[in-house]
C-alpha cells in the first residue's frame, strides 16, 4: 500500500513538473528605463525660506528617465512607481513624498493604468536614495556607479521586466547640487 502510494505521488508531481515545463511563458509588462546622474542635495526657497534638502549622511538621489512601458499582455497594467526600487538591503524604493519628487514634481511619473496591448512612451522621471559607502561626497560614488531598478510586482498583476536602455554606461558627470540635475534633464520628462 505505501507503495502504491508513493509511486502514485511521484506520478503526481512528474505530471505536474511536465506541465509546468510546457505552459507557454506568460507575457509581461516591460519597463525601459535609463539613469541620468546622482546627487547629494540642494537649497530649497519656500515663502523667502532657505532650506537644505540632503539625500543624509553617506547617501545619494539618483535620478531615473523611465523612457516607455510596454504592456504586451492581455490585461491592462496598473503602474505604481513607488513599487519600483534599487535592489540592496534594505531595497531603496522610489517615493513620490522625496523632496527632489515634490519640487521637480511636473516631470515625476504617476501611478496610472497602461492599456493591454499599448506602449506608453515618456513616462516620467523616478527617484531613489541609494547607500554610499564612506565618501565624503556621495554623488561622485553614486556617479560612477550604474543603479539597476526592479518592480515590486503586486499580487494578480502580469510580470514586470526591467530593461535599462542605456547598460554600457557606468558613470555620470559629478553634480553636487540636485537642482542643476534635475532641472537640466527636465525637458526630457515632458508631464505625462
């Protein structure tokens, strides 16, 4: 009997493992993106205030283009930029509440649905602090250091690649001041 039943189990899982190996792959939503730069922080003036927005002590802003997405599937996509993030420990997420997010905010990417079967060009621009090591000054680290962004897929949704357009590059010009960063590269983020 324990035979039968084994043997039956491991015809079970053989089957199984069979049709798992010949299901076509699901399609999934690809996300082209490029880095443009990194940066340490920048002088804010609200209502004749001057204040410093700092990505903090042995850490960067490192700006992403999110040039298209690509939703090939059948199903339409529900896009959230703060799922996506820069792979480390913890994982740096991009946030729209960042302060470069909030004062550069017309070129930001928004949450919004993609279409199954279309492809949305210029999607906006995305940001992430990411950890230096013991620079003094972390943007010439982070400069020189190409980022990978990955989705955090929510439950339901078709799978997501990532494909960075621009892989050969591994360095940026230095650029201490956030606003010249991202004001330079502004026009490549028309308000999608």
């Amino acid at each position: 009997m324990r035979r039968l039943i084994r043997t039956l189990a491991l015809t079970a899982l053989a089957l199984v493992t069979l049709l798992a190996a010949t299901c076509p792959p699901q399609p999934a939503v690809t996300i082209h993106y490029k880095q443009f730069g990194a940066c340490n922080g920048y002088v804010r003036v609200r209502g004749g205030v001057s204040e410093t927005v700092s990505a903090g002590p042995g850490a960067a802003f490192v700006g992403f283009q999110l040039i298209a997405i690509d939703n090939t599937t059948g199903t339409n996509f529900l896009f959230d930029p703060e799922r996506l993030y820069v792979p480390g420990s913890p994982r740096q997420h991009v946030s729209r509440s960042l302060a470069p997010m909030v004062d550069f905010g017309p070129t930001a990417a928004i949450a919004q649905t993609i279409p199954a079967g279309t492809r949305e060009d210029n999607k906006g621009m995305a940001i992430a602090v990411v950890s230096t090591s013991s620079s003094s000054d972390p943007q010439l680290e982070a400069n020189r250091t190409r980022y990978d962004l990955q989705y955090d897929t929510a439950v339901g949704s078709p799978g997501v690649v990532l494909v960075n357009d621009d892989l050969d590059r591994t360095s940026w010009p230095a650029t201490a001041d956030c606003t010249m960063l991202f004001r330079t590269f502004a026009p490549l983020f028309p308000n999608p």
